[in-house]
C-alpha cells in the first residue's frame, strides 16, 4: 500500500495537534515555573519575556522539599521491598502450588483488588489510632503494601506461570528446599517483572495523595505529594510557587519515565491486562 | 497379617499424613505475610464499614446499632441519587469518548512510520504525572479570570465556556481532565493489539478492493475485539471509583453538579459527621461496581473476548 | 488483640529490612522533659502560623525550659483531634473550631474540665462574659474562647474615588453600586468558594441577619420563629438576587477558590469583598497596592438596623488523656495572655479578654476592632453560622444554597429542608443555648 507525501505531513500535523493536547498543560507548568512571578499576572497564559529560577528557589526552601522526598523516597522503597517480598512469595504459592482453596484466595484478591478505596478508610483510621500507626511513615507503608499487593501479587502469578515446572522439580531434585528454589531459581528468572512491579509501586507511592494526607499528620513526616497539597494551601495565590512546586514534585518521575519508558509503558498496560 | 505390619503401616500412613500435612502447608507459608498484610489494611477494615453501616455513628458519640436504617434513608436521599446519576454519566463519557479517540490515534500512530515511539511515549506521558499536580494545571486552565478563557476573549471568540462554573458543562470539564490522562493509557493499550493483528487479512482486503474505512471496520476492528472489551471492562470499573479530580478540582460543585458517590461518601464521613451513614454509601459503591465485575465474568466465560 | 502480638514481630523485620524508623515514638532521653502537643490549622496563612512559632511557643518555651511544644500543622486540626481522640488518643491542647464544637466534644467526655485552673489562673475576670460564657458546659467550664470575628466588606478606596462611588447605606444602594460596577466591567465581589465550599455561610450570615434583624433572625435561632416564614424568604431572594446579576464574583464563586478572589481584589479586577476580619492578617503580609478601607454591610430592608454578624472563630480545651494538664493549662493561659493577646490584635485577631491595650495599631485593624467594639457596646452584633446557627442546619445551609443560585431547587424547596434540619438539631438538644 502505498501512502501519499500529503497525507504523511498531515498525519503528522494532526499527530502533532494530539501531542500538544498531551504535553501542553505540562509545558505551560514548565514555563510558569521560569517566568518572573511579576509577569504571570499580567500574562499568566503567554510566553515569559525572561527565565528566572526564583521561583523553583523559594518553592525548594519554602516547602523543604529536601525532607520530603526523602520521605518519599523512603516509603516507596520500603512499600516496593515489601510487596516484592510478600508479594512475591504469595504469588509463587498461586502459581506453583496446588492446593485447596487456591480458588477462594485468587477470588479474595480480586474482590480487595477492587474495593474502592474510600471502602475501609474510617476503620482503617481507628485500627491505625489503636496501633499507634497514625503519623507514622511506617503506618503508612503498611497501607500502601496492603492495597498494592493485590494486584501485583496477580501481575507476579501471570509471570511465574510461563516458568516451566520441570525446572523446578529438578531444583527439588538436586536437594534445594521450597524457599532455596524461590529464591534462586525463580527471583533470578524473574528480574523483568520484579523491575516492573518496583517501577510501578514507586511511582503510585510517590503520586499518591489520598491516604498519604489522611494519615500523616506531621509537616516533617509529608510524602511529596501531600507537601504539595499543603503548599497548595497556604501560597495557593502565589500562582509561581505553585506552579515550581508542582515541577518539583513531577520531575523525579518524569526523568525516571524517560529512562525507563519501556518498562513503564509495558508494566502499565500488561499489568492491567493480566491482572 | 502380624501385628508387626500392622505398626510398621499405621507409621507410614502416621508419616505420609504429616508429610502431606507439612507439604499443604507451604503455600499458606508462602501466602501467609501477603494475606495478614491485605486483612489488616483492606479485608479487615471493610468488614469494619459493613458493620458502621448498621449504626448511627457521627464520630463522636457511642455508636448505637439502627439495623438498616442507613439503608432506608439512601433510597430517599436525593443527593445520593444525584452523585450516583452523575457517576452514570462519567462512566458513559469514559466508556466512550477516551476509548474512540484512543483507537483512532492508535491507529494513525500505527501506520506512522517515523516517530512512533516518540508519539507513544509523549502521549503516555500524563500518565505519570501526579493527580493533584494536573488537576492544578488544569484549574489554572479553566480559571476564568486568568486561563484560557482570557486567551480565547483576547482572540475574540464571545461565550466562552465557564468550564467549572457553568453546572451544565462542570462535569465535562472535570472528565476532560480525567481523561487526558487517561487516554494515553488505552491508546497504548490498543498499538500494541494492532501490532499484532493480522497483516496478510489487510493485504488481501486491499486486493480485493476495499477502501480505507471498510478496511478499519471489517479487517482491523474484529481483531481488536479482546482488547477493547477489556478496555470497557477496566474502564467501566475504574470509572464507578472516580474521586481524585472532582475531589480536587471543584469538591462536588457547582451545587452538586459534579458529586459523584467516593466525594458524597467522603463528605458524609469526614465533613458531615456521619461515618455510619457514609459506610452505607461505600457498601452500596462496592455492590454496584461488583455487579459490573460479576456481569463481566460471566460475559468472559460465555466467550466474548473471543 | 491477635494484630497487637503480631505487629511487633512484623515491624522488627520490616524495619530491619527498610531501615527507617516509626517516627511516632520519639524517645525522650530525658524523663523530666514535658512535651505538649498542639494541632495548628496549617491554612490559616503564614502569618498566624509565624506568630504561633514565634512568639507563643518559643516565648513559652524560654520561660519553662522543661517543657516542649510540639506543634502539627494540618488542614483539619480538629476533624483530626476528634479522630485520635475517639480512639482514646490525641493531642494535649484540644484547638477547636468554636463553641458548638466544644459543647459537642464536651457532650462526648474529650475535654477537661477547667474550673480548677479557671480558679488558679483567675480566667473569669479576664473574660468577656458573653464569649467565657459560650464555653461552658452544665456548669463547668470546658474551654476558653478564641478570637471573636465579624464579617465587613473591604472595598478600593481608590476605585471608589476614581469613579465618585459612596459606600452605600441601603440594599437599594448597594445594588445600584454594584450595577455600575457591573457596568464598568469590574466586579462589585470578589468570591471565591470551590476549595473551601462552607465560606458561602459567610453571605448566609450577613443575608439573613441584615435581612431579619439581629433579634428577629435570634427568634429563628432559638426556634420561636421558622426558617421558612417570609423575612427569611425576602433574605435569600436577596441574597439570590445580587448572586444571578453577577454582582458576587460574576456567578463564578464556584469556579475558583478562596486565595484565587483575594487576589481578583488585590488585582483591582474587583471592587470589593466581603470576608471576615481573618483577612486583616492577610492584608498585613501582603497589603493591597492600593488604598482600601472597611464598611459595615449596610442593612438590607428598611427599619431594619444593619449589624455585625458576630463569631467566636475557636476555642481551646484540654484533652481528658492529656498526661500532662497542669503544664497544658499553663501553656493554655499564656496563649491568651496579655503579651500574646496584643500581638495578635495587631495582626487582627480579637481574643475576648478585657485587658487588651490597642497601641500603634494598623489604622485598618483600628477601624474594624472600634466598628465591632462599638457594634458590641450598643447591642448592633448579629449571629453568624459558625457560631450561632446548630450543626445540621449549617451544613444544610452552606452546602446547597449554590444549588438555589444556579436555580436547580426553588427558594422554598430550600428553606423548608432548612427548617428540617433545624428541627433535627433540636431534637438532639444542638441548638445553641443562648444565656441571657
């Protein structure tokens, strides 16, 4: 089939109007980070006349963000190690193992997998109160492991699954132990998927605002996320550092996102596919 | 048969039971940290909320049990009749608008020679951002004293939309946003069921004669069909759970032209003082997204994604 | 009780695993060290928050050395509070939204009850009565008031000016203003609503009580009057009126939030704005580039004398767990000191205590703190919803009268369920007791 130069370059403008669609409201964020704040007011939807860094400065100290992404960053590799651990032993007994109730368990997870969040979240609270998990990124942790586990527990079966069994009964065989064949003949197989599931557990702690702002409390103890949604709240007519504090609190993912495209898109689609 | 048999296969059987016993254990060893995580932070709790359902609870006072009286007063509560309304309605814009024009840009991306990845990748994009960071972009946006709506006057067009004010169109709005994140999401969901499609079906249509659109509709759709009926699926049970955007962008107003039944329940539990009745809104939530779920099982088994 | 075994076997695996540490048991390496907790409203402008570090907690901290205050910022201190505390838990200092939260909290055994310290600290004598007198309980005192506040319309002295605007003195005025506002394409108020939807009880609060009258909308409160008869009708048909003319923020209050109007009026994009005597510590960080002043709403039906719809805007108790009162009371007592009192009336904040000397104050803050005092001296104060009105009522009220400007229920459709929930508040005895 041949295609005609014209209706290359026009696929390519109407592609090109559909990217603008997608990246535009990104775009208008970078550039209200560098306009001078003076200018946003009298111009707040044009092109910024000069660049300045002030307000990404003053977003920075104001907001002490240093504090909460290292909050962040601590609670998504707490949650990722967690649910790659947890996770990942649930999942091998649903892929490998048959047993009775195996059934009940898959449909038990697909019905938590589904719950809406706002389901449990007052209990929740009085379980937390009573475990003196309030305020607390460990509390918080734990959250975000139980509700993620569900589907990546699936994401994890669907992987385990394609491994051949005879593989692991000659591992049986040569005298490993049911925890020595997960750990060194599954975990090694697996690293693509396990990447996949830390990918996409990062990047839900890190953008979840939900739970993050009902159960910490403490300035000090804000993920990124709620430190924005403060932020939000007390300069909410300082239209500049917000918009600073917004690219600071998407970068680290969007630079993450360039590099690992890949696995992001992949994990993303094929997760929710055979979850 | 000598006693002595009689012990040595009572052992074995003593043996085997426990060996089997140990051997049916394993896989609870191995679910057991998972499943005490998910009892504690989900299971646990949501049986929690069917228990609050039944009692008078305000958050401060001795619950005291009302049976379903929470219940009753749902069915004559017009507010919730409203959010569940509009929740309908999210749900058909969600089941249409994202999916079509994913497929459309999907399929134009497809026959893209140069570029594709850059198109998937920056069309994926929103995806990772965060909700409340776009939805302030957006509100920025829809400000109708600063965003777009200054630009547009400038240009002058008149009547611009009030994108959050106007109670007929709010709801859209919020959608809109909703879905530009999402749609990135289903586009890629669908370039990759056409790059697996058929390519020698194409090529005997086009000898036959078929035209463009004939080709789409007879050739390529019936290969997608698995993939979209997923993507209804997804969409219809992700879309009954909406709450960030509205929840940040315009809190259910104006008037309740945006209230949908997580920002209702939210409101109920945390604003108005009555987490008894807000649990019953939640239950009544999770009945019907599962009626969604259960309809689509039986869909599946019957073999529709065939 | 199985969890409470479990959990800290799990935590020390997890936090050997993860190596971060539960942040909630701070360890207190020296027993003598008192910590009191204390929840702050963390959007209630950097200003306030500021003086609260600064001059509150630091300046107590210096004179008891043994004693920490912990402070925690949050949207919702006191949703918080009544979490934690539900589940026999949190803060020392119990900051509460006004006199029905704590008569609600009081009602549900949370707060301590002060007579004790009252007697110690001699707290009667400080207090105005009317507003020491809202904080009681059966009796007992259960907190102490926070600042009072009134609703005034800020407005351009510029502007007006400019365009020989007068402030007006009648509804008929006022709307005649407003049209020529309208006119001139400047929008008369500024006001926004859609991150914080309750602040439509601010235009409730002035509606009926300029409307009404202070006594006959006190009539309704007690429930001798309905909420539903004609004066309260012709007050929402009012308040309706300027509303669908566009004169409030051109029928787009919904649309933007609080902070995004005050910058409409700091911008000059609009003329005015009705907002309560809080946003005097606003205008202090960040004043106007222009001149501006305070007019009390002018009454809006004849023979009806206008008013200043009053508010008690907080109250702070002790928590019944607290294991440390005696120090939460003192610290209690130096919040509202004399010291502290004054550098809080300099920002705008109005504590009811009867020491106050107003000395080099901001003419603007001058000018509302004599238009209230004055108001109070001859009995021109009015009752504004988060004070005065009982619960439901007030959560009816402010969350559905959008519904009447965008015209999707009818003026009497509303009043009516507003009648409702007010027979449901007075059912479960909410209504707010006025001492007489």
């Amino acid at each position: 089939m041949k295609t005609k130069p014209i209706e290359v370059v026009s696929r390519h403008f109407f592609l090109f109007c559909v990217f603008l669609f997608a990246v535009g409201p990104l775009f208008l964020l970078v550039m209200n980070t560098f306009k001078p704040k003076e200018e946003f007011l009298t111009n707040p939807m044009g092109l910024p006349s000069s660049l300045t860094i002030d307000n990404l400065i003053a977003a920075w100290t104001e907001g002490a963000y240093g504090q909460a992404f290292l909050n962040s960053l601590l609670v998504g590799v707490a949650t990722i190690i967690i649910v790659c651990i947890s996770g990942g032993f649930a999942a091998y007994a649903l892929a490998k193992y048959d047993f009775k109730g195996q059934n009940t368990i898959m449909a038990f997870l697909l019905l938590t997998m589904s719950v809406p969040m706002g389901l449990f979240l007052v209990p929740l609270f009085y379980v937390w109160q009573n475990l003196h998990l309030m305020d607390s990124l460990f509390g918080l942790i734990i959250i975000y492991s139980g509700i993620f586990l569900p589907f990546n527990i699936f994401l994890l079966r669907s992987f385990f699954l394609g491994i051949p069994k005879e593989l692991l009964e000659s591992a049986r065989v040569d005298g490993c132990n049911e925890l020595q064949v997960f750990m060194k003949l599954i975990v090694p197989l697996s690293k693509p998927v396990f990447l996949t599931v830390a990918l996409l557990v990062g990047l839900w702690t890190w953008n979840e605002f939900f739970f993050a702002n009902a159960f910490i409390q403490s300035d000090e103890l804000r993920t990124v996320s709620t430190k924005y949604l403060a932020f939000v709240g007390s300069f909410s007519s300082d239209w500049s550092k917000v918009s600073a504090a917004g690219l600071i609190s998407t970068l680290p993912m969007v630079v993450l996102y360039l590099f690992l495209q890949r696995q992001f898109i992949e994990g993303l689609t094929e997760g929710s596919i055979k979850g | 048969m000598s006693s002595d048999l009689v012990i040595i296969n009572e052992v074995i059987q003593i043996k085997r039971s426990r060996r089997n016993w140990k051997k049916a254990m394993i896989p609870w060893l191995f679910l057991s940290p998972a499943l005490f995580l998910i009892l504690l932070v989900v299971a646990g709790p949501t049986i929690g909320t069917l228990i609050l359902s039944l009692t008078d609870w305000d958050g401060i006072q001795q619950p005291k049990f009302i049976g379903i009286e929470n219940y009753q007063a749902l069915l004559s509560d017009p507010n919730f009749f409203a959010a569940l309304g509009n929740n309908f309605k999210w749900m058909a814009i969600f089941c249409t608008v994202p999916i079509i024009f994913a497929l459309i840009i999907a399929y134009m991306v497809s026959k893209v020679k140069r570029g594709q990845m850059f198109y998937r990748s920056s069309f994926f994009l929103p995806q990772i951002v965060s909700t409340v960071v776009s939805a302030k972009i957006w509100a920025w946006i829809y400000n109708p004293f600063m965003g777009l709506n200054t630009v547009l006057t400038k240009w002058g067009f008149h009547n611009v939309p009030m994108w959050l004010g106007d109670p007929a169109i709010a709801l859209f709005s919020v959608a809109l946003v909703d879905g530009w994140r999402y749609w990135g999401f289903l586009m890629v969901l669908i370039l990759t069921a056409l790059h697996q499609t058929d390519k020698s079906l194409e090529e005997a249509a086009v000898v036959e004669g078929a035209n463009k659109v004939q080709i789409f509709w007879y050739v390529i759709l019936p290969q997608l069909r698995p993939t979209l009926m997923l993507i209804l699926m997804l969409t219809m049970i992700w879309s009954f759970a909406a709450f960030d955007y509205v929840f940040v962008m315009t809190n259910g107003g104006p008037g309740n032209a945006t209230e949908l039944i997580s920002t209702y329940m939210y409101k109920e539990a945390l604003q108005n003082q009555s987490p008894g009745y807000a649990s019953s809104i939640a239950l009544a939530m999770a009945v019907l997204s599962g009626i969604i779920i259960f309809v689509f099982g039986i869909l599946k088994k019957k073999g529709w994604d065939m | 009780m199985k969890v409470r075994k479990w959990l800290p076997v799990l935590a020390a695996s997890f936090l050997l695993l993860s190596g971060c540490s539960s942040s909630s048991s701070s360890s207190s390496s020296d027993k003598d060290k008192v910590e009191i907790s204390l929840y702050a409203n963390n959007q209630g402008g950097t200003e306030y928050l500021d003086y609260l570090q600064n001059d509150v907690i630091k300046g107590f901290e210096a004179k008891h050395p043994n004693i920490k205050i912990k402070l925690v910022k949050n949207s919702d201190p006191e949703g918080l509070a009544k979490q934690q505390l539900a589940a026999g838990g949190g803060p020392d200092v119990i900051a509460l939204n006004g006199p029905t939260s704590a008569q609600d909290f009081a009602a549900a055994n949370y707060l301590l009850p002060l007579d004790e310290y009252a007697e110690k600290y001699k707290w009667e004598e400080d207090y105005y009565p009317w507003a020491y007198q809202t904080v009681q309980n059966n009796g007992k005192q259960i907190a102490l008031p926070g600042s009072y506040e009134t609703l005034v319309v800020y407005y351009n002295r510029d502007m007006f000016k400019q365009n020989g605007w007068e402030v007006p003195t009648s509804y008929e005025e006022l709307e005649e203003l407003n049209k020529k506002m309208a006119d001139k394409d400047i929008i008369p108020f500024a006001f926004g609503s859609s991150d914080f939807k309750a602040a439509n009880e601010w235009w409730l609060s002035v509606a009926f009580n300029e409307t009404v009258g202070a006594d006959g909308f006190k009539k309704v409160l007690t429930g001798e009057t309905p909420w539903n008869s004609p004066e309260m009708k012709e007050s929402i048909e009012k308040l309706n009126n300027l509303w669908t003319k566009g004169y409030i923020n051109s029928k787009q209050s919904q649309a933007i939030t609080l902070d995004d109007a005050t910058s409409l009026f700091l911008s000059g994009k609009a003329a005015m704005k009705m907002e309560g005597t809080w946003l005097l510590s606003t205008f202090k960080g960040s004043p106007p580039p222009f001149d501006w002043d305070v007019f009390i709403m002018p009454s809006w039906k004849d023979g009806v004398e206008a008013n200043l719809p009053l508010a008690l805007g907080g109250a702070v108790g002790i928590n019944k767990n607290s294991k440390h009162p005696d120090e939460t009371a003192e610290f209690i007592d130096w919040m509202h000191s004399k010291q502290n009192a004054e550098k809080l009336l300099e920002m705008g904040g109005f504590l009811p205590i009867n020491v106050l000397e107003a000395k080099n104050l901001d003419p603007h803050v001058q000018k509302s703190f004599d238009l209230l005092n004055e108001a109070m001296e001859n009995n021109q104060t009015g009752y504004a919803a988060w004070t005065y009105w009982p619960p439901s009522a007030e959560t009816f009220a402010w969350s559905n009268i959008e519904s009447v400007w965008l015209g999707q229920i009818d003026t009497d459709t509303y009043l009516d369920k507003l009648q409702e929930a007010f027979e449901e508040d007075k059912q479960k005895g909410k209504l707010f007791k006025f001492n007489d």
